[in-house]
C-alpha cells in the first residue's frame, strides 16, 4: 500500500465511516433503542474499513498479499480512530473502558 493510496482511503472512508453512524444513529433514535455511539462507531469503522479497503484493492488490482491483507485490517482500526476524532469519542471511548467493572 502507498501513502497516496493511504491517505486517500482514510479520508474518504472515515468521512463515510462518520456519514454512515450518523444514519444507524438516526435509525437507532427512531426505534427507541439505547445505544453506545462509541460501539456504533467502532462497528460501522469495521464495516466500511473492511469493505472499503477490500473494494479498492480488487478494483486497483493489488494483490492479496499477507502484508495487504494486514494492512486491510490495521485501516479499520486508523478508520476507526479517525472517525471518532471528529468528535471527541477518543476520549470518551477510553474514559469508558477504564470505567468499566468486570465480574458484577
């Protein structure tokens, strides 16, 4: 993967990563559903990071190698954080885990 080719997918994905919460939110709202935005975020980043990164691939013709298979994966995560930093779920996300108690 070049640096174009990686900074052109985490801009344009994390902007559809951002997009794409807010319409699952929307529908979230509607159905009168609790919900963590963090973990919408976090699934919707997967989502599109995986997909999207996995799209360009085939229609670039890279090759499947291990690395960009790995790479496939770790933009996810880059996706992820991006999306969120937008909002301040960086944070927010960390204040959560260390809030959370295990075993009650």
């Amino acid at each position: 993967m070049t640096i174009e080719l990686f900074l052109t997918l985490v801009t344009v994905l994390s902007a559809v990563t951002s997009l794409f919460t807010e319409v699952v939110k929307k529908f979230c709202e509607g159905l009168d559903v609790e919900y963590s935005a963090n973990v919408i975020a976090g699934v919707c980043a997967v989502c599109v990071g995986l997909i999207g990164t996995t799209t360009s691939y085939i229609f670039l013709g890279i090759e499947f190698s291990t690395g960009n298979v790995v790479c496939v994966f770790l933009m996810a995560v880059v996706i992820w954080i991006g999306a969120m930093t937008g909002y301040d779920k960086v944070k927010q996300l960390i204040n959560q885990i260390s809030e959370l108690k295990v075993g009650d």
